[in-house]
C-alpha cells in the first residue's frame, strides 16, 4: 500500500496539484490558469488511470 502511494505521489508530482496536497506543484501559474473543474476532472481521470494500470 505504502508502495502504491509512493508510485502515486511520484507520477502526480510532475503534472497536477492534489487536493490533499499529495503532490507539490512546480509551476504555480500553470494551475492558475487551470480553473477547478478542469483540475478535479483531470485528477480523475488520472486517478482512474492509475487504478486501472496497478
């Protein structure tokens, strides 16, 4: 689980900027032109991705 959760934060790090802080965004302005909704549905998506793939 504990590995999952690394594998998680590794691959969301570089692309999105996490609710709950998972992962740290590097580039601020990308996610302020980004509104929520796109943000929450591209986690998603990206979140059923990485499930789909364990």
């Amino acid at each position: 689980m504990e590995r999952t959760i690394q594998k998680y934060k590794e691959i969301h790090t570089r692309n999105i900027k996490h609710d709950c802080n998972l992962a740290q965004p590097k580039d601020e302005k990308l996610f302020e032109k980004i509104d929520n909704m796109k943000r929450k549905e591209y986690l998603l998506q990206a979140r059923n991705k990485f499930l789909a793939t364990k």
